[in-house]
C-alpha cells in the first residue's frame, strides 16, 4: 500500500486559507470548507438539450471539487443524456455518478446555480443563472433579463459558462470578489478580448472539429482539455488521431483540481487512467510516458497540434523545439492571490519558449511562516522538510483550469473556421472584463492542423 506524503493529500484550493493565513489550522481549513455547499437547478423544459446538460455536468463536476460540504442538483433525473460521456443511462445517474445528490427543492441560505431558465424574482441570497450565445458563455445575477441560450451556441459555451458560474459561487462564500454574484461575468471564445462578450459578433457555427491533437501533461489542466474535447460533437470520435503524454500517477490530491480523477484511481499512471476514459468516450488514444524536454521530438506522422498543460518552466522552454506545428499552452497562477488568473499562449510566436520562460531558478512566496503550517511543526505533526514541501506546493481551483481549457481548445476552433488566433490572453477571473490579448502575427493562414466535418 503507497503512503502519500501530505504535500500529495493536501486539497489545493483548501491550501488557500492555509497560505493566506485565513485559517489557524489545517482542520479549521477543513471545516471551513465542509460548510460551503451548493443548490444547481436546472428546468424540466430544457432537459433534453444537449447544451444545458453540457452545462450541468460541468459544474457539479467542478463544484464538488469546490463546495465540499454537498452539491444538491433539481433536475429530471429520468432524462435521457444528451451529452456522451460516458456517466449513465439517465441524467440522475450522471449528476450521482459526478458527485452530487439529487434534491427535490433548495436547500435554505445555500448558493444557487441555476443552469439557463428564465429569469427568477429577486429576493434570495446568492443566485446565479448560466447564459450561451453563439460562441459566449457566462452568468448573470438570476433576476436579470438577460437571455440567451440557443441552441446553436457553440459547444464549449455552456462549458465556459458553468466554469465562470461555480467560480462566481465560490469567491461569493470565500470572500475574495466583493460583487461576486451580483454582475454579469462573461467571455467570448470568439473575441476574447471584448469587455461585453455577449455584445460582441456571435462566431459562426460550429463546422469542423481538429482531429489530430496531442495532450501534454495530464493534471489539472490536461484533464480540462480532455473533458473540453469530450464536450464536442465528434461525428466518429475513434478516427480521432489523439496522444495522452504524462509520466505521473494520481494521487490524493490529484482529485481536487483535475475534473476526470476520483479517489478510486489514486496510484494510477495518469496516461493510462486519461486513456481508460478517452476510450469510454469513444476516442481512440495512444499514450507515450516519456519525461518531455529539448531531448524529446516529434514524429512527422504524428499530430502537430499540442495543448500544454506542463507546470514547470523547464519542460515549456523545449515546447517550440520538438517539431510541433502549432502550441497551445496554459499557464495558472499557483498562489493565494493569483490562483484564479491564467494565461494563454500559441507558438511560434513573437517570443520563443526560452524568452517567454526563462532559465531562472523557480520557486515562490514562503508561506511557511504562516500559522497553520507552524502549528503543523509545533505539533510534531510535519518536520520542517515535511513543512517546506507542503507550503511549496501550488494553490489550484477546478473551474480555473475549466475555463483555461475553454479559451485554449477554441484557439484551434476559431483557427479552422477563419478567425484570428492569440499569441496571449491574461486573465483574472475576479476581473473577466479586464483581461489583456494579443493576437497572432505569425501567418498561420496555411496550416492546416487536420480536422473532420460535423453532420
């Protein structure tokens, strides 16, 4: 039996108050989040739309990771899924399968999360509904009039939207957003850069679809990618040309930020255990489960799209080496105060690798001097080796990764149906209407990443 060491059981967003000093203890951290919890309701109406079932999976997929005190879903749980991953035959053994418990009303004085409607009276505490338009997702305080969920959005729009809805639940019981729940927050995958994403051009519909992508690192932001492209309307997704790279095995803490890991595969290789799932979902991959660096090259016959989601600084300065086409990589804050920020890149681009992750030597904040980890050595609980590996690991929420993968996997979306790709997107999700872009100035007009038709 593998004995993990706390570093590796630590919850990553439960580190948060650890590190900001917030909680005194690492059990006063625990508690704090046993009591968050959280309602999603969806109307019986739309329970045969594929959109709003995209929609509910994502967040109590992302929600239990979050609110650990217990998501209650209200929705018809007799519903056919619309949605192929993978999870059960009805809509109530999907929800059940992901996490949560099925509700016939709303729990009093808890968060609300209702997945599209209409909108609802003012009144309650915190309520939130998810929007979709085209290739826009976000969420609106419930009693807006805002509406717009068609059915013609792009698939990964009601991804984004819960993403940006469980995010906006969270700063509301943590503290942290002060107008959490009470403004609209959106993005457009189309025009990432415009400060009213539903206000912008709507994209066109969704035509073609990469069929030839490589998945670099399969954590946090590597199972985002993988639940992004599961999301999508793959016409025969076992022609899909796809390769899992990761070296390492899941472990207790995995669970917390990584939306396809679940305590029953702890100690499993994540290539393997991404794998086993990808073929549920009807896709075909192949794994490679080699260290990734300027040592490593890419076949001519393989896929020549990569989504990164490496964290070190190491393994990203060999991406633009290794004879890949086109790059895109996420990059997530990893302190309690940037956690909920990401950037996005493609290369090449106007920097290479080694400019944009230079050859410096990495680490960050100490935290260690922060009353929960002292207690944890004065308890003799953690020697100060044991205090230093848990203070240095990352801070890391689900739904950041979520819309991180959203923005990255419709940089090639928007490349095959003729928009303008990003060398950068930054973004902060406590202030989505600030984020920065910059567009491509490479030529990319004749690549062609390979692709498949829909319908």
């Amino acid at each position: 039996m593998t004995v993990y060491e706390p570093a590796d059981q630590l919850h990553r967003l439960v580190k948060e108050v650890l590190d900001s000093g917030a909680a005194e203890s690492l059990e006063a951290a625990q508690a704090l989040f046993r009591g968050f919890r959280l309602n999603l309701v969806m109307d019986p109406a739309a329970a045969s739309s594929r959109h709003h079932q995209a929609a509910l999976l994502t967040a109590v997929n992302l929600a239990r990771r979050v609110f650990l005190g217990g998501v209650t879903v209200t929705v018809p749980l007799a519903a056919v899924p619309a949605v192929d991953m993978s999870l059960g035959a009805t809509l109530g053994e999907a929800v059940t399968r992901l996490g949560a418990r099925a509700a016939v009303g709303l729990e009093p004085e808890v968060p609300v999360i209702r997945i599209g409607g209409a909108p609802s009276p003012r009144g309650r505490g915190f309520e939130m509904r998810t929007l979709w338009s085209g290739w826009c997702g976000g969420a609106v305080p419930a009693y807006s009039d805002v509406q717009l969920n068609d059915e013609s959005a792009m698939p990964l729009a009601p991804m984004l939207a819960a993403a940006m809805a469980v995010s906006e639940a969270y700063f509301h019981v943590r503290g942290g957003a002060p107008t959490a729940g009470r403004r609209q927050v959106a993005l457009s995958l189309w025009r990432p850069g415009e400060a009213d994403a539903f206000a912008a051009a709507a994209g066109p519909v969704l035509e073609r679809l990469p069929d030839r992508l490589w998945l670099l690192g399969l954590g946090h932001l590597g199972q985002a990618y993988l639940w992004a492209l599961g999301l999508l309307p793959y016409p025969n997704p076992d022609a899909v040309q796809l390769v899992l790279q990761d070296m390492d095995r899941i472990t207790p803490s995995t669970e917390s930020t990584s939306v396809l890991s679940d305590a029953a595969l702890v100690g499993q290789v994540k290539t393997r255990a991404m794998a086993a799932w990808a073929e549920r979902r009807g896709f075909s991959p192949r794994i490679v489960e080699r260290y990734f660096d300027d040592g490593f090259q890419r076949r001519d016959d393989e896929p020549g799209v990569v989504f990164c989601g490496l964290d070190n600084a190491l393994g990203r300065r060999a991406l633009d080496k290794v004879g890949f086409d086109l790059v895109v990589e996420a990059g997530l804050g990893r302190g309690p105060r940037d956690f909920q920020s990401m950037r996005i890149h493609t290369l090449p681009a106007t920097k290479t690798a080694d400019e944009l992750w230079p050859a410096i030597a990495e680490g960050g904040e100490d935290f260690t001097a922060q009353g929960a980890y002292q207690k944890l050595l004065k308890d003799g609980r953690l020697d100060q080796c044991g205090v230093t590996l848990l203070a240095g690991k990352a801070v890391g929420a689900p739904f950041v990764g979520s819309v991180a993968a959203a923005l990255a996997v419709s940089e090639v979306l928007r490349h095959l149906h003729g928009g303008c790709m990003h060398q950068l997107i930054d973004l902060d999700l406590t202030a989505v209407g600030h984020q920065q872009t910059v567009l491509q100035t490479r030529d990319f007009s004749g690549f062609n990443p390979g692709y498949v038709g829909i319908g």
